[in-house]
C-alpha cells in the first residue's frame, strides 16, 4: 500500500508547514480532517481542495459537497474522492481552502510516496510540525493563555514608556560620605 506524505504550508508564511501521511485508499475528507487537525481548526465550516500546478493556479475542485456557487466543472466530493486517485505526478500540488469567509488558504504539496507503512502510525497522521499556527479566531501567542497569568501577576501598566523609577535621582536624595541618609531623631 503506498503511503502519501505532503506538506501543507500557511499561504502566507511558508516556514509554517506540517508534513501529513496518509494511505493513497483514503479519501479527501481524511485529509481535510487531517490538515484542521495539524493547524488546531475546528471543523464549523466550509473547505475546498483545488488541484493545482507549479504556479499555484487553482484547477478542478474536490469539495466536502457541492455549494451553490458556479462552477466551470462538477465539483468532486471529498468522502467519493480517494486522494490516490487524484496523484498524476510525484510534485502533485493541491490548494485547500477553509472557512470561505475568512478564507484560510494552505498549499499542500506531495513530498514523498513510500511503499512502507508504519505499524506504529494511525493514518492519516500528522509527520512533523514546524512553526506557530495561525490562531483560528484571532490573535495568539507564544504563551496562549498562560499569558493572562503573568499579566496579572506583574503590573505591565507600570512603567509604560519604558523608563522606571530605579534610578531617578534629584538634589536633595543625594547623600555624601559619611551621611547616614536618615533622619536624626532626638532620643527621648
């Protein structure tokens, strides 16, 4: 059994990529699932696979069911289509888009084809994961939530143009040799 091995890239920033295997019987919806699963979407919306070449350009479609939109060729339907059916070439290039609104577009591209499978692996699987996903709804960052606990924890108002207050010095808290600095209290 021939075991598919792509790399999905972010559209707009290719160091953000996960390298995905699947079995050539599975279908398009495996990997639909497989991709969201990889990124940390959720599965609320729409996708489509286009076929593509080497300049990206988006061929005939392969879609979770058919929207109403025209179309210049009947759609495919991902659970009817198996992804090996669909690999004419060894760089086979797909273009898959989720979520029609925000439009989240990922390039995905055939790496390798390998006869050996992997007893150790479910399929589809998730191969390799390499920089920070885009967050799906809006911002995220290095530290996700544990961000609101080092907020709350220290004071990030305090200070704000970035100058404290360890430092500041004026005439009168200066003291000279020999000063304790303290007030002189009469002792009773």
């Amino acid at each position: 059994m021939a075991i598919l091995k792509f790399r999905a890239y972010f559209e707009e920033d290719d160091s953000i990529y996960r390298d995905i295997a699947v079995k050539h019987t599975q279908s398009f919806l495996d990997l639909h699932f497989i991709i969201l699963k990889s990124f940390e979407f959720d599965n609320k919306h729409q996708a489509t696979f286009y076929r593509s070449n080497d300049k990206w350009q988006r061929g005939r479609e392969i879609s979770i069911e058919k929207y109403d939109k025209p179309y210049q060729a009947e759609p495919l339907i991902m659970s009817a289509t198996t992804v090996g059916s669909e690999i004419r070439n060894p760089n086979e290039k797909f273009i898959y888009v989720y979520d029609f609104s925000r439009n989240w577009t990922f390039l995905v591209e055939l790496i390798n084809v390998s006869k050996d499978e992997n007893p150790k692996l479910t399929y589809p699987a998730i191969i390799r994961s390499e920089g920070i996903a885009p967050s799906q709804y809006g911002t995220k960052s290095i530290l996700g939530d544990r961000f609101v606990d080092v907020e709350e924890k220290y004071d990030l108002t305090k200070g704000v143009e970035g100058f404290g207050e360890e430092g500041d010095s004026t005439d009168d808290d200066t003291t000279t040799e020999g000063e304790s600095g303290a007030d002189d209290k009469e002792e009773v």
